[in-house]
C-alpha cells in the first residue's frame, strides 16, 4: 500500500513540474508577444511622426519623406504579422493546457471508475465468500449434529444388545 501511495505521489510531483514548465513557456511565450506590441507601437509613433515631416518646398512632403512613411509603415505591417504568429504559437499553448487538462480529467475519471469497479467486485466477492462460510458452518454443524445421533444410536445399540445378551444369559441360566 505504502508503494502505491510513493508512485501517487511522484507522479503528482512530476504533473506538477510539467506544469511549472508548460506555464513557463506560456510566460516566456506572452512577454515575447508584449515585447513585439511595444516594438509594434514604437514604430507606430515614427510614422505618426513621419507623416508630418515636410521637408519640401513651401512645407511640402517630399518622395524622400513619403517612402520614409511607406517604410516605416511596411515595418510596423511586418510586426503585425510576428505579433499575429506569436499570438497563434500563444494560442496554441493555451490549446495545448485546455487539452490536457481534458486529458488529465478523462484519465481521472477512467481511473475512478476502474476503482469503483474493482471495489464493486470485491464487495461481491466477499458477500460470496460470506456466504460460503455460512453454508459450511452450516453444514458442519449439522455433520456433527448427524454424527452425534450416529454416536447415541450406537451407544444405545451397543446398550440394548449389550442388556439383551445379559438377559439371554440370565434365562438360559435359569
């Protein structure tokens, strides 16, 4: 029992430390996407910034600063798509945990009706077992019920014969 009680107990730990890493990588997993949602909106703000820039004649934008614009805009556009492929690998993360503590919860569930079970069983097998013993002591002691008359009977034979022999000798004797 101890035994059983030990290998409970380490395989709970172990689940325990899956989680801690699990829950880790998803921690890892969220400041990585945070980070890039910072870069996302720095970049946003220089081409904010960008699009008031005029460098040009009479306080116009110039095609040096207009591709300045679509650059930065091209950049902030590649970040928004790390973020969304960031946020899918975190999406599946969460996917990964929700399944697994359906995994978890199933395997339970399966393992408590594998006991319930098993004590179903045993208790049929004692109330047999009880059953059995009632029937043999039952029986034993109406064998040595039965063997007791036996015995009287006997004893009475071995008596009556033993007085009508006595009897027998007695009248022949006289």
């Amino acid at each position: 029992m101890k035994k059983y009680f030990y290998l409970f107990i380490i395989l709970l730990l172990n689940l325990h430390a899956f989680a801690e890493q699990d829950t880790a990588a998803y921690v890892a997993q969220r400041a990585k996407v945070n980070s890039l949602l910072v870069e996302r909106s720095t970049k946003f703000g220089q081409y904010d910034e960008s699009l008031n820039q005029r460098t040009g004649i009479f306080g116009w934008q110039t095609k040096r600063d207009i591709k300045n614009s679509n650059e930065i805009l091209r950049q902030v556009v590649l970040t928004d798509n790390n973020i969304f492929k960031e946020l899918k690998v975190l999406m599946d993360y969460k996917d990964l945990q929700n399944r697994q503590k359906v995994a978890v919860a199933d395997n339970s569930q399966e393992r408590m009706e594998r006991y319930m079970q098993t004590i179903k069983k045993l208790q049929d097998q004692n109330v047999q077992l009880k059953e059995d013993l009632e029937k043999k002591n039952k029986g034993g002691l109406s064998t040595y019920i039965i063997v007791f008359l036996i015995l009287v009977m006997a004893g009475g034979f071995y008596f009556f014969s033993k007085k009508l022999q006595e009897y027998k000798t007695a009248k022949i004797g006289s």
